[in-house]
C-alpha cells in the first residue's frame, strides 16, 4: 500500500485498519515513526513497537472513519488535521465509541510516496492538558 500524496496517506489508513491489515498500515509508516499514544503515555517509536500498538486496535475490531479537513504541505513535508471516530469492542465484549482531531507530519520517500513520520491521534487532548512545571 502506497501513498502517492500526504492525503492519500491519511486517506488509506483507515482503510486497512478497517480491513485488520496491520501490514497495509505499517506501509503507511516510516521506520522511526513517533505515535503519539494517549495523553500520559509514551511515545511509541521503532518499528516494531509501533506493530505492537497497531495490533491493540485491530484485535478490537475497529471500525474508523476520518475525515482530512487539511493538509499543508513544504517541500517533502505536510501537516495533516483529521478528525475520526473509532468503534472497538473492549476486551470484556462491549463496545464503544472514542473520537478525537489527529494532526501528522508526513514526508515524501525518496521514491516519490509519502509515509507518516509523526501520528499524533489525541492531538486535541495534548492542547487542552495543562503541562507541569
């Protein structure tokens, strides 16, 4: 799976996730990629960390759908601003529901595709979180 524009990368993510192709979202990945996890967690990094995360959200069987509301691009770099919501059943068998606004830097590859270099789902969430001092 190949992106050949920073929408599209945005635009076949949930695409595999909904299919449960973890291979198909890691094509869509840098190999240092930095997810941003929920607010209070660490960064995941690393290629097979970031398998590892991706394999959380597709055991629940999600169901997502994003919407690009914006993508800035310089050069090989974008921003992208996306909106989603997310159905997954929880371990215990019930579902529910989470949303949030991504915001992710991708980068052109030196074949002409773009990748996602920082995935940031929560982003929102980090504004609205006060910092320690």
């Amino acid at each position: 799976m190949s992106a050949r524009t920073p929408k599209e990368v945005e635009d076949l993510f949930p695409k595999a996730m909904n299919a449960r192709d973890v291979d198909g979202m890691m094509a869509l990945y840098e190999p240092d990629t930095v997810f941003v996890p929920e607010p209070g967690q660490a960064p995941v990094q690393g290629k097979q960390a970031l398998r590892e995360h991706l394999r959380t959200f597709t055991d629940a069987h999600p169901e997502l759908s994003t919407e690009v509301v914006h993508v800035v691009q310089a050069g090989d770099i974008a921003l992208s601003w996306i909106p989603w919501n997310m159905k997954r059943t929880r371990a215990d068998g019930t579902e529910e529901t989470v949303s949030g606004r991504a915001v992710n830097v991708v980068r052109r590859q030196p074949d002409g595709t773009w990748r996602t270099l920082i995935d940031n789902p929560f982003f929102e969430e980090y504004w609205e979180t006060p910092t320690e001092s």
